[in-house]
C-alpha cells in the first residue's frame, strides 16, 4: 500500500459493492480514489481483502461475481498485466456495469476497442481538479447502488505511557555517610595539594643538603600517598583499593625519584663548570 494512503479495509458483506480492477504498480493515483470513495460512503473492495491462506485467482473471480459493479483503472501497467486483463475480461462475460478510468493517455489493444469501445470512460489523466473528476466518476450510476455503511478502521490502542526509570541512588560512604562524588572531589583535590607539597619540599630540601635517606622519606612518602588518594578516585572501585595503593604511590614515587635524579645530574654538571 502507498505510503500515507490509508484506505478503509476492503468491504465485506453481502450489500453491493464496487470491484477494484487495478496494477499495483499504480497504487498511490488508485488507492487516493478508493480512500475518496470510501469517504463518500461507497462500498468498495480492492484485493488488499484477500483472505490469508485462500487461492488468489479463486478469491478474485468470486468477488468479481459478486461485486455489483467494476471499475477498471487502465494504465500501460495494466494493459501489461495478464491477471488485470483477466478480471476485466471476466466482468465482460458475467455483463458487470463496468466503468474505464484511464489514468493516462493508453490506446488499447484492437480486440479489447473492439469489446469496450461502447463502456462509460472516464480520463482522469485530463482534469486538473480533483471536483472535476470525481463529478464525472459519479455520472457512472450504478456507483450510487453501492453506497451504504462502510466498515470503521480499526482503532489503533495507544499502549500507556511507560515511566522512565527510576535513577539508582546515589552511593555514599559505608562510614560517614558522604557523597561519593564530595569524597571523591577531598580525595583527589587532597592528593593533589599533597602531591605539590611533597615535590616542593624535595627541592627545598635538595638545597639545604638535607641527607639523602631523609630527603627520601620526606618526598616519596608523602608522593605515594597523594597518588593512592588521586589513584583511588581515577579508578573509582575499578580496581581494588591495594591495586591503587601499590600502583599509584610507586608511581608517584619513580616520579620523585626521577626529579631528584635531573636535580642531581644538575648539581654535577654545575660542579664541573665551578
């Protein structure tokens, strides 16, 4: 079915109906007539009615049995269609009212001008208004004889709102209660200071000729806490807390110790040049 072109669902019942000959290849030009005809309370059947499981050329030569009148949408596709030329045909031999709209300028094969040259033909191909057309589609009187109480389409239920879900609470410090990102926020603010605090005193430290052991103590110690505190919120429950309590203080300890090398290697150069 065309895209934004939602007709009724194909009538069923024993009232007179209309038939709807048409190629789907021209389903958006026939199906906005079907939609228009079923607004205006006609009954019509079209073959999106097709019973699942039944035989297609069985089900289509019932309804047109049974239909009160055909309308046929001619088109090349049509006329290239065997199963649309065989509805049309079969309508001839059961002398169905038929109705010829021609959705474009087609001239028809010989044989067929000859059977339906005396048929009611509407061009539809020629209006440029829909009021126009549609005036001279219902001129076809037996139309009229199929118009009465059209089935509803189906109300589409509206599944109810699903609430968004809700958010997980905010975990806090088994200890004290504190907000993880407020711990988190001391941590690592805290590590950061000490980090700085323990850099800045190796090099005050380095220039007061302060001995090497204690120097040592002094800068690494509190380097490897500040990087177990920075280490610990980086990671966030990652890795276990010893993981970040090994690996972040070595690191922040090779970092220190890396410093005093650069400083050492300087003082020797400054004391070749002295």
């Amino acid at each position: 079915m065309a895209e934004n072109i939602k007709p009724l669902p194909p009538y069923k019942g024993q009232e007179n109906y209309v038939f709807i000959s048409y190629s789907h290849r021209n389903a958006p030009a026939v199906l906005q007539v079907v939609q228009q005809l079923q607004k205006d309370g006609h009954r019509v059947w079209y073959d999106e009615g097709i019973d699942p499981g039944t035989e297609w050329d069985e089900n289509i030569a019932q309804h047109v049995k049974d239909c009160h009148c055909f309308v046929a949408f001619l088109s090349k596709e049509y006329l290239q269609s065997t199963n649309c030329k065989d509805e049309l045909n079969y309508a001839r031999e059961l002398d169905k009212p038929r109705l010829l709209v021609y959705l474009e300028d087609v001239e028809l094969p010989v044989g067929m001008q000859m059977r339906l040259s005396r048929l009611q033909a509407v061009h539809k191909y020629k209006y440029t208004d829909a009021a126009g057309f549609y005036e001279k589609l219902y001129d076809f009187s037996p139309l009229e004889e199929c118009k009465g109480p059209v089935a509803v389409a189906p109300k589409v239920s509206t599944p109810p709102p699903v609430d968004p879900p809700e958010e997980p609470p905010v975990k806090t410090d088994s200890d004290t209660g504190t907000d993880d990102s407020l711990r988190d926020g001391f941590l690592l603010f805290g590590g950061m200071l000490l980090g700085i605090a323990a850099i800045v005193a190796g090099v005050v430290m380095w220039f007061l000729d302060v001995p090497f052991l204690i120097w040592l103590a002094a800068t690494v110690i509190p380097g490897a806490i500040a990087g177990g505190m920075m280490g610990k919120v980086i990671e966030d429950g990652k890795w276990p807390w010893i993981v970040c309590a090994i690996l972040a203080p070595a690191l922040s300890g090779l970092l220190i110790l890396l410093i005093w090398l650069v400083m050492l290697f300087i003082g020797f150069i400054g004391g070749l040049f002295s």
